[in-house]
C-alpha cells in the first residue's frame, strides 16, 4: 500500500483524453494531487495502489461500466467518495449510482467552476465521514471500558451485601416480624437483581472482544437442548407449564461452544416462563436443511405489542413496562443476540398478543463436501 500525499488526491477515470487532463489542469490548479486512468480496470488498479479520497468516474466505459467501478471502490476503499460523470444523466441513473455508493453526479458538458465546487463538497462530506467514524469508534471504545470498569467494581460489594444479608437471615430466624422479613427479602432480590446484570454486562464485554467463548467444536445440537430442558423443567414444573420438545428427524451437527449456547437456551426458556400462565405450554421444536439448522422455542403465553417487537433484543429492554411483576436485568435477551452472532448464526422474534411469542435460532451446518455430492445429511 503506497503513503497517501499530503495533499487530498482525486482520481480521474475517463477514456476521453481530454476531459481527463481538463479535470487535472483545473485540479492541480486547486492544490489537489490527481491521477487519471483511460481504462476501467487501470483505474480500479491506481485506486487499490494509492486510496484516493476521491474519484471521478465516467458511466459509459470500455469493457467495465462506470456503475461497476463505483461498486468496486465503494467496497475496496470505504472512505473513498465517487462521484459519476455522465453525458446521459436521468433520475434513474443517478439514483441507482448512489444505491451503488456514488456521493454525486457531475453531468457533461461541465465546467471549471462546477468541478472545483463539486470537488471542495466531496472532500468535506468525506473530511465529515472521517471524524464521525473516529467519534463512534471512541466513544465505543469509552463505554466498553467504562462497563467493563463499573461491573467489576460493582460485583465485589454486591457480593458482600448479599452474604450479609444471608447471614442475617440465618441468624435471625423467624424472630423478625413477618413485615420485616419481607424487606429483608425484597432486598435480597434487589441486590440479585444487580448482580445479575453486572454479569451479564461482564458477559457481553467478554464476547465483544472474543474472550466469553471456549474454542468452538462439533456440537450436538440435541444434546444442548436436552441439557437446557434437563436445567429448566424444575422451574416449569413449579409454575405448572409443560416443557416439550419436538425433534422428529436426525439433527445435523453444528459448531460452537456448548456453555455459552446451552444459556441462550435457558435464557429464553427462562423468560417464556415468566410470561406463560399455569397450564400454559413451551415448546422447543427443530428442523433443518442442507445449510442450516434451525431452533423454534415458542410458548403460549402473553405475547408481545407489534410496537415493542422491534426493540426486544435492545439492552435493558422489558416488555412489561412499568407494571412488570417480573424483574430482571434487562440484558438476557441482548446476551442471546450477541452469543448467536458470535456463532454466525441468528436470532428471530414472532409473536401475538395473547396467543404466545416464538424465537427462532439458526445456526450455519458445516457442508461435507462427499455429502453436498450424495445429497444426504448425517
């Protein structure tokens, strides 16, 4: 990769020689470094060798089209601003250069004026592009520390305020009023509460930067819901809600790490429990295909408002509202999306008020290239 000059450099792409040393004289005029290209690929070449700031590209070429160029860059040279000149402009054109990443189109005949504008507005808007990448990524940067930094202090001390008030429990026995020892137990609640979201704060910092997660292996998908049934069916059977499965074909394997997926598991299950009344019913079903296979945990409990739907795997989210008898961290839901990215997988929400809500997981099956031949899964 060659050292980007000092100066802004423009890049000119136009198989008409004299357009193209128009734009360069008007351009170096101007204090700006520019190179020109006759041909398409030779364009996308010094594009790829010297990451210009921006580039002029002409719609008709010879053997590679304008709109293929823009595409190119746009993807090979992120913070590059393309720009289409054309003797042909319409909206059609000019919309599906933009869909393409074009910044701008700059219709011929054009002149000097309208170049140096053009050039100057490009330059900002990128200058601009810059500086809020920059800013995000700092201020990304800040809040992971500033999570990764509270969780820790804060897990020590709840830690404490918990035993103690285990302790105090113990040691008082039944001499508390009744009155009493139901503040003590809203308190112990509370600080649970807390201490569960710290961890899970801590988990989903712990993902972000790849250190949650065991090295992933082959995994028995039924395996991992067998252990999160096997973990979740106290709970159900205390609440009286049936917890059922339905795999009725062979499950291909899939990668990953079990700990991680098999609390993605309990995590929804968990919180299908807290909306399902007595007698309701979770169901954990799954198919698959030659590329994917797939996880339905669906429960016939409340369901979601369609308004809340979009916003359910956000942090700190809860459907409830205010009047919410359950309590939680908030952060369940985010830590299921985060582990399913992490494997390359995804996770979906369905739901109906009143009738139930559905998570579907999907996980990526490595393709044996003998089988993707037989057509057979094993």
């Amino acid at each position: 990769m060659a050292n980007k000059t000092e100066k802004p450099l423009i890049l000119i792409i136009d198989d008409e020689e004299v357009l193209r040393d128009g734009c360069r004289q008007v351009l170096e005029k101007c204090g700006y470094a520019v190179l020109t290209a006759g041909q398409g690929i030779e364009g996308i070449n010094l594009a790829r060798e010297h990451l210009p700031d921006m580039v002029f590209i002409d719609l008709k070429m010879p053997n590679i089209s304008g709109m293929e160029i823009i595409e190119i860059l746009s993807r090979d040279i992120p913070d590059i601003v393309p720009v289409m000149i054309t003797g042909f402009a319409t909206i059609v054109s000019a919309v599906e250069a933009m869909q393409k990443g074009a910044y701008d189109y700059l219709p011929k005949p054009f002149n000097a004026d309208q170049l140096r504008a053009l050039t100057k507005r490009g330059l900002e808007h990128r200058n601009l592009k810059i500086e809020t990448k920059k800013l995000r990524e700092e201020k990304d940067l800040l809040e992971k520390n500033f999570i990764t930094f509270v969780s820790h202090e804060m897990r020590s001390p709840l830690v404490v305020i918990r035993q103690y008030i285990e302790a105090l429990n113990a040691i008082a026995g039944d001499r508390f009023e009744q009155d009493v020892r139901e503040i003590i137990e809203r308190c112990r609640k509370r600080v649970q509460n807390l201490e569960d979201m710290v961890l899970h704060w801590l988990d989903i910092s712990r993902i972000e930067n790849g250190t949650l997660t065991h090295e992933k292996v082959s995994l028995s998908l039924e395996s991992i819901i067998s252990r999160s049934v096997e973990e979740m069916a106290p709970l159900c059977r205390k609440r009286g809600i049936l917890l059922e499965t339905n795999i009725l074909q062979t499950v291909p394997r899939i990668t990953g790490d079990e700990e991680s997926l098999v609390r993605v598991f309990t995590n929804i299950v968990g919180n299908a429990t807290k909306y399902t009344p007595e007698g309701g019913k979770i169901t954990i079903a799954v198919k698959n295909d030659e590329y994917y296979a797939t996880a339905s945990i669906s429960d016939t409990g409340t369901g979601i408002p369609p308004e809340k739907l979009p916003l359910i795997f956000e942090p700190f989210f809860r459907c409830g509202g205010k009047n919410e008898k359950h309590t939680g961290s908030g952060l369940g839901l985010t830590f299921c999306k985060k582990i399913m990215e992490s494997h390359n997988g995804g996770i979906d929400v369905s739901s109906r008020e009143g009738e139930g809500t559905t998570f579907v997981l999907t996980f990526p099956v490595p393709i044996n290239p003998v089988q993707k031949t037989s057509g057979q899964i094993s």
